[in-house]
C-alpha cells in the first residue's frame, strides 16, 4: 500500500491553526513516518501535486478566487477537514456579514480599489462537502491528531460533541458564571478545549461554536439576568464563530 499523502491548505485566517499542527513537534515527526506532507506552505516550500488522501484547510472564504480555489481541492482530496473557527464558521472576519463591507474598505484600506473580497467571510462547508469539522480558535492539538490518526487509520474521529460547561465540571473548577457573575457561553459551546478559559477565571467566548442542540435562549435569558443590555448579549454572541450562534438564536 502506497503511503497516504496529507495538505494542508490557507484560506483566510491567521495561520493559528496551522501552527498547532507545528506545535505538535514530536508527535508530527511520528506522523511524518506514515504520511506524505505533500502540501504545507507553513512548513515546507515543497510542494508535491495532487491527489490527496486527507487535506486540511485552514481559513474562511472570503475572496472570488478563494471561492474557486477550494472547489479544485475539494475535487483533489479523499477526505477533506475543515479546521478551526474561520474554516468551520466564517470566524472573526464574518462580522462582515452583519456590516457594509463597502464601507469597511473604503475606510480600512489606502486603495480600495485593489480589494477583491466577497461580501461575506463564509465555512468551507458552505461553499463543499466536508467530511469533518475540527473547532476552536486555534484548534486544539490533541483533537487534530485524533482526527489525523482516524482518518489514517479509516476510522471516524472519537471527539466529544458535549458542552465546555461538561469539562469544566470535570476539572473541578468553580463556575466563574454563578460565583462570579462573569457571562459565559459555556453552557452552549462545543467541548474539546478543556475548559481553557474558565481555567483561567475568564468566561467562555464560544470559540469552539455551538455544541449539538445548545439551548441558546436559555443562557440568553440567563445574560439578561446578569445585567446585560440586549445589544451587549448579541456581542457576546458576535465573536468567533458569528455566523453559526447566530443560526441558533
Ligand atoms: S480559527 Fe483562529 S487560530 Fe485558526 S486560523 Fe482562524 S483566527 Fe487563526
Ligand atoms: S464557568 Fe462557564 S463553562 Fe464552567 S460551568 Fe460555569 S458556565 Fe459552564
Ligand atoms: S473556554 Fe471557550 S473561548 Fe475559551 S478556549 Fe474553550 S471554547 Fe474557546
């Protein structure tokens, strides 16, 4: 059997989620003795043609070429992932979405007229098909190589599909909501970063996007109760993954 070839692909997005794969160091170097990297600019200016059995794209599409970039992988990858916040929701730059984006680059950029961008920072999965969504913003690291060893080994991934407010239970850490009064959008958000935030004494920021069936007009009516102003509760929905707390609002 012929040894399965792995890219990794930027759209728009910051490069963090491409990093972690880096970050993974010794893990990547035992994974780099079952896979072929054919494709991954972060690392290597190596670059070695399609077919692909397992691609990894970072980033939302946002531009016309992007647009037309991501069908020509879709149809040179086997199993395709989108990872992280911007891959699977549009991420941070979706704000856009809810704006003018004629306006964002009249006044954002020197010469606008040299911005070719759509309208909306949109998920891979809306633009084709994806066979998994990795979350988080960055992704976590443990997930991406259970995704990687899944796929390699022709399994389904194994991830949680539970809510940060689970694994902060199982930390032991005190709910920074009831003791604190601090929002967090735990209680609707997608696990697999391990409480990070709440860890920390900080509320959750929905970076992972909405778990399954997340009762978001329950943790809005508990916002409410904290204080916040209507258009302080849509911000907090309004981050990471905008477009996607939106849909369940
Ligand atoms: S999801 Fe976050 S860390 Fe990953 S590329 Fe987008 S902005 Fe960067
Ligand atoms: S701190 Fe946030 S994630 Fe932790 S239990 Fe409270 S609401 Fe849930
Ligand atoms: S606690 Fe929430 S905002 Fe913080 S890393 Fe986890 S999912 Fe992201």
């Amino acid at each position: 059997m012929s040894t399965p070839t792995l890219g990794v692909w930027k759209f728009t997005s910051c490069d963090g989620c491409q990093l972690t794969l880096l970050d993974c160091e010794d893990e990547l170097l035992a994974l780099a003795g079952q896979v072929r990297i054919a494709q991954f600019l972060e690392a290597s200016s190596a670059v070695v043609g399609g077919p692909y059995d397992v691609s990894l794209v970072e980033g939302s599409i946002s531009t016309p070429d992007e647009a037309e970039r991501i069908q020509r992988i879709r149809a040179e990858s086997r199993v395709l992932v989108a990872i992280g916040a911007c891959a699977t929701a549009g991420g941070i730059q979706a704000l856009r979405n809810f704006a003018d984006v004629d306006e964002f680059r009249s006044v954002v950029y020197a010469a606008p007229q040299y911005i070719d961008t759509l309208a909306t920072s949109t998920a891979i999965s809306e633009h084709v098909d994806v066979d998994f969504e990795l979350r988080g913003c960055p992704i976590d690291r443990h997930q991406l190589l259970e995704v990687l060893t899944a796929y390699l080994a022709g399994r389904k991934p194994d991830l949680p599909d539970t809510s940060v407010c689970t694994e902060c239970k199982r930390r032991g850490l005190t709910c920074v909501m009831v003791a604190h009064g601090t929002p967090c959008l735990g209680p609707v958000t997608h696990a697999g970063c391990g409480a990070l935030c709440p860890a920390y004494g900080r509320g959750c920021f929905g970076c992972f996007g909405p778990m399954t069936n997340p009762n978001v007009p329950a943790l809005t009516a508990q916002l409410r109760v904290l204080g916040m102003a209507e258009d302080e509760v849509d911000r907090v929905f309004r981050t990471f993954t905008v477009s996607s707390f939106e849909r369940e609002r």
